[in-house]
C-alpha cells in the first residue's frame, strides 16, 4: 500500500472536499500519514514524511520549493481534489512527480450553470423579467420575448474542459454552435459538432456568447468594446470566465448605449467589482458571486476524481485528469 498524506493550509477546505466518506475512502486505499501537513508544521513533520510516495490535497495547497521537495525522496505524484494548479505546479512537474487535477470535476457545474443561462437567454428571460418588474409593460402584455431555443446561433469562447462540456451539454437541444479557439483542431471541432470562427465573427454571428477562455496573460483584455458594440440586437453575454479577459469600461458603455443586450456576469474585476462600480445599477447587468464552479454539495465530486485518478495511477493505467508542463502555457 502507497504511503500518502493530505497537504493543506486549510482544513476547512480539505474538509468538505473530502468530506461525505472521502477521507476515509483515502485512509482505505492508502496508509495515511496521521496529521495533514501545512505549511506551518511541514518542517515538523519531514523527517517522517521521507518514505511519503503520493500527497492528496484541494483549494490550499502547499506551494512546495525545491528545497522541500527533496526532504521527499520518494514522493512519486500528487493528487489535486481541484482545479487550477498554477499556484503550486511547476516545482512538482520539474521534479519528474506526476500531478493530477480534478479541473474535469470542476467544469461540470460551470458548465450546466452556463447551459441554463445560455437556455434562459435565448427565451429573453433576463430582459422578460426586467421588464415584467413594470406593472406598465407586464399589464400591456409587450414584455420582451426572445428569439426561443430552437435554431438559435450560440457562441462559445474557449474549447478547453469547461468549453468542451458545455457543447456535449448543448448537443440535444437544436441549436448552431460556432466557437473561437485557436488551438481547437478541426477534428475536435468534428467531433462536438461545432463550427470554428475568428472572434469578430463569432460575436456578431451569436444571440448568446458565452466566454470560456483560460485565465493566462494572453486573454487579458481580450474582450473588448469593438467586438461588444457588434453584438446582436437582443444578444446575451456569459462570462464564467475571469473578469479580466473583459475591457469592463468598454462593456459598460455598450451597455449604456444598448439597453437590448444582457450582461450575465459571474465574474469581474476586480471581484467584486468597486463599489462605484456601474455594474450595480445597469439594469441589463446581472451579477452573480462566483457561484458558476463547484461549491457546497458540488465539491465532494473534485475528491471523488482524484481518488479515481489515483486507483487508475496505481494499477498503472493512463491517466484522464494529468498535468504537463507544456499544458501550465494554456491551462486556466
């Protein structure tokens, strides 16, 4: 049996991650170093953490230095019950030790989160219910309609895990989707049934556009005011992005100008936004707190990953959910 332990500087987190039997289910499948290591008490604890083969962790994990990771001579992967590992992967991966992400199990809940938005956008349900708050325009019976689900243009940007999800997701209702990606193949592309665009295209193409894209220097800014004015009349905007692939300024004033379009926005920078910030009182915005990724009863699958990882690394079988270096370039 591996000799593992769970590395986190915060118990909560590990908690509920792996909290409904999860731990145990680790304790059963691994011999368990008895305390969780932080990295307060990692020095404490790395004499008898030599023979430690793999660490299991979540939202808090250690960012381990060179110097570290050769007090663990025999640690051989990590198993990382969340999903981006910016933070703490590098040193890891120059070491030669396997890393796993479960940023598979993370994209699952962004992505029925956008598949609901997008539904909703296409019937005009955010502008409907804006409308409808009018005892004026409820009474005429002229609320705004949408163009309706049925043949209607969505627009994603990002085919990376999320982005991939949401068009399987998308597939039984009949829609066209176009996306932008620049290192999405053409044989991907076949295989998700979507049709590929430059950026420009896409946005004034699709009724609803929804942004995917990895959080990495290159996509910042990337969204700007020019490609917002040509939206659709009546279009809708997701972003379960990050806030700073947007130019936000520039969204504000298309939304001044356009009170037919809908801003849905999950995420924004900064988060959340200044107080002053116009994206309070527009009333095509709505804002919600980062809640589109896994959270509450959600996280427990982000666990249920990296355990299954594990038992497919263990009898030697290929991985699903591993990280390289060469995907840190482009990964969120």
């Amino acid at each position: 049996m591996k000799k593992g332990a769970f590395f986190c500087n915060n118990q909560g987190n590990l908690d509920s991650v792996y909290g409904k039997g999860r731990k145990e289910r680790v304790a059963e499948i691994v011999d368990l170093y008895p305390e969780t290591i932080t990295g307060e008490n990692f020095s404490t604890h790395a004499e008898g953490l030599r023979n430690l083969e793999v660490v299991f962790s979540t939202w808090g994990m250690l960012q381990l230095e060179k110097s570290e990771l050769e007090q663990l001579p025999a640690l051989e992967a990590v198993f990382y019950g969340a999903g981006s590992v910016k933070g703490f992967a590098e040193p890891l991966l120059e070491q030669g030790i396997t890393l796993m992400s479960a940023w598979g199990a993370n994209a699952v809940p962004v992505a029925e989160f956008t598949l609901a938005q997008t539904l909703l956008a296409c019937k005009g349900y955010f502008r409907n219910t804006r409308e409808c708050g009018s005892p004026q325009i409820r009474r005429s019976g002229r609320p705004f309609r949408g163009k309706g689900v049925f043949t209607e243009t969505v627009g994603l940007i990002g085919i990376g895990m999320i982005g991939s999800l949401v068009c399987e997701l998308l597939k039984p209702f009949e829609l066209e989707v176009i996306v932008h990606d620049p290192y999405l193949s053409d044989e991907k592309a076949g295989e998700l049934g979507v049709e590929k665009v430059d950026l420009e295209e896409l946005f004034s193409r699709s009724y609803v556009i929804s942004n995917h894209l990895p959080n990495i220097p290159a996509t910042r800014g990337m969204l700007d005011g020019e490609l917002f004015a040509s939206m659709r009349e009546d279009a809708a905007f997701i972003n379960t992005g990050r806030g700073a692939q947007v130019v936000e300024g520039d969204l504000i004033g298309v939304l001044e100008k356009r009170a037919d379009l809908t801003a849905l926005l999950d995420v924004t920078f900064p988060e959340p936004p200044e107080e002053d910030s116009a994206f309070y009182t527009l009333p095509n915005v709505q804002l919600s707190s980062h809640i589109a990724g896994s959270m509450n009863d959600e996280v427990v699958r982000m666990a249920d990953y990296a355990i299954e990882e594990f038992l497919r690394w263990e009898q030697g079988e290929a991985l699903k959910y591993q990280v390289t270096l060469e995907m840190l370039e482009t990964m969120a």
